[in-house]
C-alpha cells in the first residue's frame, strides 16, 4: 500500500487580509497566493494526515476560510498580523483536544523566487475539470477515470492541479472518515456513522478509521482524501433540440395520461418528486421516456438507478432503442470502465456512490426492492447525484 499524503496547515497574509488553509505543498500554495498579493506564509500543523488536517482548519475558521476564500476585511482584529496570531492559539486548543498537540509546529515558508513547481495552463486544468465533473472520487479513482479519457498525467503532479483547483474553488475536498464530535465520525461518501472501525493503517502509519458500510465500493479511510466534482450548470430552461423517443409499441389511454402528467411534472417541477406506481410489467418504463425526452432536449443528464444487476441489464438496451441518437452508458459492479460519461446513464444504485451533482433527472426503479428500500447509504448516495 502506498504512504498516504500528508498535509500542512498554514496562514497567509498581507496588509489587508489572511487565509487559513492546508495543503500537501505549502510552497504550491505560496505560489499561487503571491500572485493575489500574499507576502507572507507560516507554516502550522505539520505532518498531519486529511482527516486532522481537515478537522483542525474547520474547527478554527469561517467556511469562506475553510473553502480558501482570503478575507478582505480583517474586523475586529487590527491588522492580519494579529489576526493569524489569533487563529494559531486557537489551532493549538483544538489540536491539544485530539492529541495533536505535537503536530503544531511553527516555520516560515519562503519561495525567493526559485520555485520550479509544475504549474498546468489554465486549458489542462479545464480538461480536467470537465473530465471529472459530476464525479465524486478517491485519488486512485480519479487517476484511473483520467487515463480512461485518455488523459494522462504524474501522480505527483496530479495531486498539484487538484490542490490548484481546490484553490479556485473549483471541487469540494473532505476525508474519506471525517470528525463530527467528541469521540464520533462519519464517512464522507456515503453518509452514515454507525460502522467506522479503527483499524492500524498501512497507508499512513497511524490508528485510522475506515467505514465498514461502504467497502465494498472500495475502502473509505480517515487519511484518504476525497474529492467532489459539480456537475456544471442545470439543464435549460428551453429546449434546443428535438428529441423524440422511438416507442416500439402502442401506449394505453392510462399510460398515455400517466407519460403526459410526468411531462408536465419536468416543465413546472412545483414538487422535487413524483411517484409512478402500476403493477410489475404495466409498462413503467416506457412511461418515463417522455420526461427523459424533456431533460435531454434541454442538454440534461439522466441517471436511471434500479437496484437490481438483472434489470439494469435488462433495462439499458430499451433505452438505447427509445434513445439511438444517444449513447447508453450501463454501470454495474462487473462493468468493464466504470467512469465512462453519457447523457444517460443507466446504473445499480450502488454506482450513485460515484456521482456528485451530476444528474438532472433521477429515475429510481423498484424503489422498493432491497438493497434500496432499507439503505441510508444508497438513498444519501441517489439524492447526492442529482443537482442541487
């Protein structure tokens, strides 16, 4: 197993404002702030894993800070000299409350001009970007999602365009296992606190936690980041091209009148939800394609969970028949390429543990079959995907 990344919490400053941030490159950082007008940078905890890192700089700062935002106004304190004083006698408290105090060192970080760090054209960042949108990742995950796309890049530098677009506040980044009280953790990817177990790491040389609800979608852990991508902007209002679905069979005057009433609900959505509930074989699913149709001519994006492997399979080919001009993506634990995009996407719900505000329209077949019926994590997972 490979070292997990450690990180350093740190303050920079000038005259008119502070941040408070960490990150696995302090000097990346000072890179990046010297050119907003940041002169000075102290480093503060050291050698910290994701989860304390994380836990530290939330617990001492507002959520522009915590997101890297600079302070433009630096009330009621003085002056940012004072202000970065205050922060660290605060940081030492909360570090001494989960035995780190031994983590809270004091040095100046200087870049004299001779850093040589690779820095991406705004363009590589972009591509990244759009390649990871909508997903919500580990750092193993994300490098083999990239080179699916055909995009290839350094593990250490891939971990610099990360840090560089949490920067710009272009992803959300958490602790696979974070701190949310005295003693209490929660995993960050599929919601639930009731199986994180201590286990001795090999990863980062430490007691961690890993969460026990979610294993089999791959290991959660406290020292493992994870990083959410939006999704990009909603679909259209209006749309902008036709899309008709190709029927390969006659709809009653019930599903005719159900199909309508679902098309209505994606033009004036008063409700977030909406219930179809007919006997097994009634013809569920083609019912839905006129509000599928809806979301695609607007540019949306559909994910049709179903908890079931057999029906997934069964299901994708009658989409990618209603839908020709459109690929079908099918998601499954046997898949072959489980980061491959589409319009459409049809999955177990257990993949929505990938997505990250990412869908328009979320169609959740046999909502009440297990797994799904009694699962917190896949219902937390579903509700997730769909776009804020």
């Amino acid at each position: 197993m490979i070292a997990c990344q450690k990180y350093t919490i740190y303050a920079a400053w000038h005259d008119r404002g502070y941040v408070i941030n960490y990150s696995h490159d302090p000097l990346l950082d000072l890179v990046y702030l010297n050119d907003r007008g940041y002169e000075k940078m102290l480093a503060l905890g050291v050698s910290l894993t994701i989860g304390q890192a994380y836990h530290l700089v939330k617990e001492i700062s507002t959520d522009q800070e915590n997101q890297g935002v600079p302070q433009t106004s630096c009330k009621p304190y003085r002056n940012s000299f004072s202000a970065v004083a205050k922060k660290k006698r605060a940081l030492r408290k909360a570090a001494a409350r989960i035995n780190l105090a031994g983590k809270i060192q004091e040095r100046p970080v200087i870049d004299g001009g001779k850093n040589k760090k690779y820095f991406p054209s705004t363009a590589d960042m972009d591509r990244i970007e759009g390649a990871l949108a909508g997903r919500m990742l580990f750092l193993p995950e994300i490098d083999r999602s990239l080179r699916s796309k055909g995009i290839k890049i350094q593990n250490d530098d891939l971990e610099d365009v990360l840090q560089l677009l949490f920067l710009r506040r272009k992803l959300s980044r958490l602790p696979g296992i974070q701190i949310f009280g005295k003693g209490k953790f929660r995993c960050s990817r599929c919601g639930q606190d009731n199986e994180i177990t201590p286990i001795q790491c090999a990863s980062c040389g430490e007691v961690c936690y890993h969460c026990e609800t979610c294993l089999s979608m791959g290991e959660s852990r406290f020292c493992q980041p994870l990083y959410a991508f939006p999704g990009g902007r909603a679909a259209r209002k209006l749309p902008f091209r036709d899309v008709e679905p190709v029927l390969h069979m006659e709809l009653s005057e019930a599903q005719r009148d159900a199909s309508a009433a679902l098309r209505q609900f994606i033009l004036q959505p008063e409700q977030r939800e909406k219930l179809v509930w007919a006997v097994c074989g009634a013809g569920k699913t083609e019912v839905v394609f006129r509000a599928i149709a809806e979301v695609l001519s607007r540019g949306g994006r559909i994910l049709f969970a179903i908890p079931r492997k057999g029906a997934v399979q069964e299901v994708g080919p009658r989409l990618d028949r209603a839908f020709p001009q459109f690929s079908v993506v099918v998601l499954h634990g046997t898949s072959s390429d489980k980061f491959k995009d589409s319009q459409i996407i049809v999955a177990t719900t257990h993949q929505a543990i990938r997505f990250y505000s990412a869908f328009d329209l979320i169609i959740i077949d046999e909502v009440d079959a297990y797994p799904f019926k009694d699962s917190a994590m896949l219902q937390t997972s579903v509700r997730r995907a769909l776009k804020k």
